[in-house]
C-alpha cells in the first residue's frame, strides 16, 4: 500500500479531500502497525470475517507515530498494533497481539463481545500473559468525512442568566415518541424532529444538556443479566458520537455517518433557539482497573493515559468507583481532553459542556486543587474559554465534595440546593438555608467572585428519582436492576405522601401535584440557573427506580402517551414568568442596601433588593431564622436589579411577594404596607386558586395554603382588571389537579415514620 510521511498533527484520522493522515501518540512503543479492515470479497455487506491489512508506521516526530495513505477514504475501519514492553508491575503494557481503538477516533463501528482475547492475561490468573489476537471481537475506529453544510449554522449565545437547561437522553426523550418516524426513534435523528424541539420550546427551554454521547462500551456484568449500560458513563472515545444513537450508523454502507446526523440535530436545535450542552466523562475511561479488558489507552501508553499507584504500577488510582481515573498530570493525557473539547465546539457546534465528577479533573496530586494544570488550559484556551463549562462538583476520593470551590469562570450542579429544597418541602426546618438558596447561594460563590449563574439549580437530576417519583415513594425500589435494591441512594429526602408508590386515593394524588407544582416554581423562581430533569415536566416515573444506569427500557424512557398534560402546561406559563420578568434572573447577587421604589423620585421610600418577610409584614427578625418555621416570605424589589439592556437603558421590573408555606396548615399573612407596593395580584398559587383571589392592597390579610407556593406582582392599575395571561394557564392546571385544599394532617414533619429521614 502506497504510503507516505504525513505530519505528526492533527492526531486520529484525519481525511482532507484526497486521502487521509494517521497519527497515534505512544511514548513506550517500539513498532506502531496501522491495521486496515476490509470486507473480505472488498465490499460493504458485512459478512464474513473481515480482512486485515497491516501498514507499519516509521515515521516518528515527538513520540506521535504517523503517515499519509493516499487512497485510504471515508468509511475505512482501522485500529492499531503497538509493540513495546510487558511488565505489568512497572505499569508496561503493551501487546500487539491486541487490537487498539484510536484514542482520537471520530467514528466506531461494532461493540467488543467481551471475548477471552481482549484479556491481557488468562481468565483465573491475573499474572499470566494472554496473546489471543483480539482484532474479530473489537470495535474498530472509522475514517469519516468531515465536511457538512452548516448553512450559516451559529450558536445561540444564551447568556447564562437567562438559560433554562433541559437534562435529557437521546434515547430515553425519543423512543416511544408517537410523532417520531419509529426508524428515527432513539437516535440524534429522533432528537432533532419538530415534536420534540416544540416541546422544548413550549417549555422555555433554552439548553439541551444531553447524557453521554461519546462512544461507551456496555458493561459485561450487565449483559449477563440481559441488561444495558443506558446513562453511558463508560466512554471509551472521547471524540465520537455514539454510534447506537445513529440512524445512519445501524446501515453498514452508512459507517461513519453518526458524525453527519449528530451535526444535524445540532443544527435543528439551534435553530429551534436551543443550546447544546454534553455531559462529558473525562474522568475514566472503560478500560476499568488492572483486571479490564485492554481495549485502547492501556495498550498504547498505560502510565501516560492512567493515573497508577506509585509504588505498585500494576494498580491503578480511582477516584471514579469505575477502576481508574484519567491522569491529568500527563501532557498527552490533558491534550487529549483540551482536542477533545476543543473539537466539539469548532466542528460539531455544541455550545457547553457538564463535566461528570469533576474533582478528578483536579487532582494533580491527591487533593483537590482549583488551581490544576486542567482548569489552566481550560482559562487560556481561546475556543473552550468561551462556552458553558458546568462541574459536578465532587468525586469518591477524600475531599472530593467541592461544591462552592471551582474557579470564576465555571458553573456547578449546585447539590446544596437540591438538598435543601427537598428538606424545606418535606417540612425539615431549615429557613435560613433555604433562603440562602432561594437567593442564588451567595454563601458559596460571592466571595470567589462569580454570580448567581455559577449555581446550576436542580431538584432532580437522571441520577436519583423523577420529580413524580419524589414525592410518591420513600423508599427506592431498584429491584428490576439485579443488585437485590442495595444500588442507589438511599437517604433521597423524598415524601410519598401518606401512600408508596401508585395509589388511587384523590387526597393523596392532589397533594402530590401540588406539591410537584411546588418544586418547578421554586426552581424556576430561584436566583440561578434552573435545571430541569427531561420528564419531570409531564410527571414521569420510574416506579420508584433510581438508579436507572442499567434500564434501556420502559422504565426509564419517556412515555410520551402518558404526559401529565396540565402540568406542562403549568410548567411552561412558570417559564414564561421567569422569561418575562429579569427580577427572577439577575445577574448579579442581591446587595441588601437600598434602592427607591420608584426611580423618578429622588425623595422617595427607599428599599432593600430583597426583603424578607415574616407573618406580620414585617422584614424577619433575627431570632426567626433558628427556630423551627416553614413559612417563609420574600420581596423582589423590581427596581433593584441593578443592569442594563443591550442598548444601555437600566433594567426595571415590577416588584414581586413569593410566599413559601410548607407548613402542614394554612397560614394567615399579612401583607406589607404600600412603601413595598400599594395593589397585588396573584400570578400564582401552586394550590389553584390564584383566578379566584381579588386584587390585593397593602396591609390585607390573605391566605396561603398548607405546602403551597402564593407569587403576587404588583400591580398599578387600580381602575383596571389585571391581565392574567400567564396566570390563566397556570390557574386552569390547578383548578383541575386540586379544586379543594386537601387538608393533610400528617407528613414528615408530624409522622416521621413516613419518610426515610427518620
């Protein structure tokens, strides 16, 4: 086979028009073979065992063993050989006899079948070598075309302030979608159809965050239990999409075109007004620990790609609970996570990315540290720098909850606040920390210099229960995942409401709606940016599962035939509160000093940003926040917010009263006197009654029901009916889901047996 030099960058495979560059870095090889795969009478069907064609590569600049076929084109499979030495104890393990995935690979075709080959020792003797030659049972890498019509494609450029993102699954949101084609249904062709971006767009979504897409490998113990690995954290390319996600890529003449259709979707979702965000795990890989198949990185350069125990190489560091963390104290290494991010944003277009346990990425050593080479490169790269950079902020080694501790320029799945949020509503006393989140948690980012937006708000996320499943069990009920229910959390600060799981009784079912009613509006309504686990809006279950890791099945996929339709539609008018009115997304964090109720006159009364509230109408003294409340007030001075448009004007909004009662009773409030606002009308009241009150003024006495939320706005126009087109909808729900306030006499915070907290 013809071959030439070629250049030592880009590394992968690279195809430019008329042939195609390979390049590989390994520092400990001796001899690096580039190993073609054709179909064995030179077509495309697939059948038969294929034929390997192997190219050695002589040419070596930097410890990067590279060429350039001429003739090679789009859709050619290949992997690698590499020679070099073989003492696990020193952390050497290289074996040609083993096929190897580019690390750099942007495109997969086939799964490995965790075959004995793919073993570098014997089955029951982890010290013997194994020289099977694994190349029939391996995925292979795939050369892809790399150009496609954007068609002036541009990112949406959400600023953070005001995004609404969306955790999704590609599968999960698609594959029991009516209105999708069904060969479409679980790929990024699915996503990107017209029924699923309306839905997005009817709920104010401004980003998709979608669970791994990087190429993972599906777990042997699971598909032993006629299970499969459906979150996806177990990458093994960290550069191409998944190839079961493709419509195209089930074709075998359609090899290397999940590349082409994951492009597509992008570009539908911007032009739906939709950011893309990947959850990326850079963490691990699924080469596991010294007892794993060697697959890629182990084979080419195990001490530069694996972070090993030092003074036992044959071991390998976790701090993932996977078996192995990435070493990011390797040069090679951090290029590999600085192209691959690098990559998606430039030539896939997407516009962020939320980093699965991201204190790993920061031990350089074995601490923590914000200061790590990785979030260096991240600060001085001119493409990363610039797009949603979301940490999940903890890892399993010491140390590794670091919520609060990244630096300036990320944002963090802020876990403070979905604990507390859960605890206020199932009536655990906590009023000061629930206050600090409704506030944007201004305790844990402030003083580092960040805003508001570092908090990534959530309630629910895809690891844990659904919203619906939040307030229906106590207990997890993981038994269809094989692990007799030892799996998952345990302690979810969840309330079921008098009844586990499914019930016909209507007081339970009202209280539980309105109670999901609760968390989207104190989520929506936060300081922050607000998360929203995909199918929490429709009330999907997931019968109490939640550790759905291993369900590609109905259990955790969307039933769409089964959306709990007025609570969309309530979600979505919440949405369009937060949409419309910037006092429920500032930019920056509240002051506490003093702002003029109204701005044209100087000698005005003047207020605080933010005033908190206790019963009488009074700002909450001191001694208010240690006890035992669950009633909690708070004023949104709307001229306090302290921006300016993009044509310089100053930002103003109208004020607003948030009451939050998670009380088992009503509560009698009064309302403050006229200096905060002189008229009131209810934009919301989580127990459907918010149509029937009267406008307010101040000073009235109004009533806020047992576990309910009450949002009033100010309203200026006496001698007029106040024009409740974002209330109508929410009203119409509540009406339908609660008619009367069901008077719950027992719950957490007087039954203690319910719920697992006791």
């Amino acid at each position: 086979m013809e071959t030439w030099p070629g250049n030592a960058y880009p590394l992968g495979a690279t195809f430019d028009g008329s042939g195609t560059t390979f390049a590989l870095f390994s520092e400990v090889a001796d001899r690096v073979e580039l190993c073609l795969f054709t179909d064995p009478d030179g077509g495309a069907d697939g059948d038969g065992a294929l034929v390997e064609t192997r190219v050695e590569l002589t040419e070596v600049d930097a410890h990067v063993w590279h060429a350039y076929l001429p003739t090679i084109q789009p859709g050619q499979r290949y992997g690698y050989r590499v020679h070099g030495p073989w003492d696990p104890a020193q952390g050497l393990r290289c074996n040609p006899n083993k096929l190897l995935l580019d690390p750099y690979a942007k495109a997969t075709h086939g799964e490995i079948d965790w075959d004995q080959s793919l073993f570098s020792y014997t089955f029951g003797d982890e010290d013997s070598r194994n020289d099977e030659d694994s190349a029939a049972h391996m995925t292979l890498g795939v050369v892809i075309n790399p150009f496609f019509d954007w068609e002036g494609d541009r990112a949406p450029g959400i600023a953070y302030n005001d995004t609404v993102v969306y955790e999704g699954h590609v599968k999960g949101l698609t594959q029991l979608h009516p209105d999708v084609p069904e060969e479409l249904r679980g790929t990024y062709a699915g996503l990107a159809h017209p029924a699923v971006t309306e839905h997005l767009t009817k709920l104010g979504i401004t980003a998709l965050e979608l669970m791994p897409v990087h190429q993972f490998v599906q777990d042997s113990t699971l598909l032993d239990q006629g299970l499969r690995n459906y979150w996806g954290y177990n990458t093994l390319a960290f550069l191409a999409p998944h190839a079961d996600y493709s419509s195209s890529a089930r074709d075998e003449l359609g090899r290397g075109q999940q590349v082409q259709e994951f492009k597509a979707m992008v570009k539908a979702m911007h032009t739906a007004g939709i950011e893309v965000i990947l959850d990326v795990v850079y963490n691990h890989t699924a080469e596991g620990n010294h007892m794993g198949p060697t697959l890629s990185f182990r084979g080419i350069d195990n001490q530069a790609y694996y972070r090993l125990v030092e003074d036992d190489e044959k071991f390998y560091m976790d701090y993932t609970g996977t078996g192995n963390s990435l070493n990011v104290r390797h040069p090679h290494s951090l290029q590999l996570l600085m192209d691959s991010l690098r990559y998606w944003v430039t030539e896939m277009h997407v516009d962020g990315f939320r980093f699965d346990l991201a204190s790993t990425l920061a031990r350089e050593f074995y601490e923590v540290d914000r200061l790590a080479t990785f979030f260096e490169l991240v600060q001085q790269d001119p493409v990363v720098s610039q797009v949603k950079l979301i940490a999940e902020p903890w890892d399993v080694g010491p140390g590794g909850y670091q919520v609060g501790g990244f630096p300036p320029q990320w944002s963090e799945w802020n876990g403070a606040y979905r604990d507390t949020v859960r605890d206020f509503w199932r009536g655990e006393p906590s009023l000061g920390e629930f206050a600090s989140r409704l506030a944007g948690s201004s305790d844990l980012y402030e003083q580092s210099g960040r805003r508001p937006f570092a908090s990534i708000n959530f309630v629910t996320a895809h690891d844990g229960f659904t919203l619906r499943d939040l307030v229906s069990y106590n207990e997890k009920h993981n038994e269809a995942n094989g692990e007799d229910n030892n799996d998952g959390e345990s302690h979810n600060r969840s309330w079921n409401h008098g009844v586990e799981g499914p019930t016909d009784d209507e007081d339970v079912l009202r209280l539980r709606a309105r109670a999901q009613r609760n968390f989207i509006t104190t989520l929506m309504l936060s300081q922050g940016v607000p998360m929203l686990l995909h199918g929490d809006e429709a009330g999907r279950s997931q019968g109490g599962n939640n550790n759905t890791y291993a369900q590609d099945s109905e259990i955790a996929w969307m039933h769409w035939d089964r959306l709990d339709k007025p609570l969309v539609e309530f979600t979505a008018a919440v949405a369009r509160l937060r949409a419309e009115h910037p006092t429920f997304r500032r930019k920056r964090f509240f002051t506490g000093t003093t702002v003029r109720t109204d701005p044209d006159d100087p000698t005005g009364e003047r207020l605080n940003d933010i005033v908190w509230l206790g019963p009488d109408g009074e700002p909450m003294p001191d001694d208010a926040w240690d006890g035992d409340g669950r009633t909690l007030g708070m004023y949104l001075n709307g001229h306090g917010i302290r921006g300016r448009d993009a044509r310089g004007q100053v930002i103003e909004d109208d004020h607003f009263l948030l009451y939050f009662n998670a009380h088992h009773e009503d509560v009698e409030l009064t309302l403050p006197p006229d200096e905060y606002a002189g008229r009131w009308h209810a934009v919301i009241d989580t127990n459907g009654t918010a149509a029937e009150r009267d406008t307010l003024t101040a000073g009235d006495t109004v009533t806020v029901c047992s576990r309910s939320v009450l949002v009033l706005q100010e309203w200026e126009q006496p001698e007029a009916a106040p024009d409740d087109t974002v209330d109508a909808s929410i009203a119409a729900y509540a009406s339908t889901q609660a008619p009367e306030a069901a008077q719950d006499q027992s719950g957490p915070d007087q039954d203690h047996q319910q719920g697992e907290d006791s």
